[in-house]
C-alpha cells in the first residue's frame, strides 16, 4: 500500500511540473497597458480684430449737441474704401445743418471747422497730420440754421506705411444770437470723431 501511495505523489509532482513548463504564468498574458502618447499643444493663434471704418457703407450720420444748438452732420468720401491706401489723398466731405431749441428767431453762424486727422495701428499712434481749418471769411460766420447748411471738403495727406486707420477729429465753432437782432453772440464748441481704414496693399514679391 506505502509503494501505490509514493507512486501516486511521484505522478502528481511531475503533472504539476509539466504544467509549469508548458508556457508563462496567465498573468503574464494580460495585454500590456499603452504608453501614454504626449499630446503637443500648438500655440494659439491671434487673430487680429477687424479695423474699425464709419465709411465703411459710404458714408455716416452724426447728431451732436452745443449748447442749446443740435447739429446734424453727414459724413462721406468720393474715394472708394479701397484705395484709402497710406500714400493716396483721401478726401472726407461733410453737410453740416444745425436747429435751436427753443427757436425765437435767434440765428446760428458757423465760425469755423477744423479737421485733425491722427493715424495709428493697433500698436501705436503715430503723430497728428497739420490739422485744416476752414475760417469764415464773412462776419460772424456761415449761416447754418435750417434750411441752410454748410458743405467742406477735407483731404487726409500721406500717413505712416504702418497705419492701419485713421481718426478724424472734427471739431465746429458756433456763434448763436442771444435773441433776435442782437449784436450779442454767445459761442458754442461742438466735437465729433470718425474713424476710417486705411486700405493695405499687397507687399510687392
């Protein structure tokens, strides 16, 4: 019986022996988890906001306030948006028509327009281009109370290659009668600013 026994152990202990040789552990099998693949972040990309342009649809109305005085001023150019170019002369036209509230039959003169055009990019600005004025040239100045008006024609000279728009601050200098017939004037400032693009041209290969 103790001989049947050790040959039965004896036959045990080389099946488990053959089953460790026959190939690797079932642990080992399992699928190896996947290296993490780095992720490359690309730099973000700036894009520029549109220049802003108030003749961008031709032209611009504008309503402006002096004192007891309303002024309504349109804005406009004969020049086509295009060729706003840094080198062109860019002309700005303007209608100017003024009422008063209350109107007692006092009237409004027009003393003088300036223009001071100030080119700049989204960088910087660079300096003011020599501002224009337009001085009457008759006492007390241009009549502008409706239905009169006052027309001017302006022109934008040479700005900076690096210029991407241009500011054009308007500035209106009037005299209005204190009453009807009166020799007394009190003077009134009214401001306005119109920003406008200046066209890029393609850089020569």
């Amino acid at each position: 019986m103790s001989t049947m026994r050790l040959a039965a152990a004896a036959a045990v202990v080389g099946s488990a022996i053959v089953l460790s040789g026959c190939g690797p552990s079932p642990w080992a099998l399992q699928s190896p988890s996947p290296s993490a693949t780095p992720v490359v972040s690309s730099p973000p990309v700036v894009v520029a906001p549109p220049v802003e342009n108030d003749l961008s649809s031709g032209s611009t109305q504008r309503d402006l306030k002096a004192g007891a005085v309303s002024v309504a001023v349109n804005y406009w150019s004969d020049l086509r948006m295009d060729r706003w170019t840094a080198n062109a002369v860019k002309p700005v036209s303007l209608s100017l028509l003024t009422t008063i509230t209350p109107n007692d039959g006092q009237k409004v003169y027009l003393q003088k327009a300036t223009m001071l055009a100030v080119p700049a990019n989204a960088e910087e600005t660079f300096p003011a281009l020599d501002p224009q004025v337009d001085a009457a040239s008759v006492k007390n100045g241009y009549l502008v109370l409706k239905p009169y008006s006052y027309s001017q024609t302006f022109n934008v000279g040479q700005v900076p290659e690096g210029a991407t728009y241009v500011t054009l601050q308007f500035t209106y200098d009037f005299l209005v009668q204190t009453k009807p017939k009166a020799d007394e004037y009190a003077k009134q400032t009214a401001t306005d600013t119109v920003t406008v693009a200046i066209a890029q041209q393609a850089a020569s290969g």
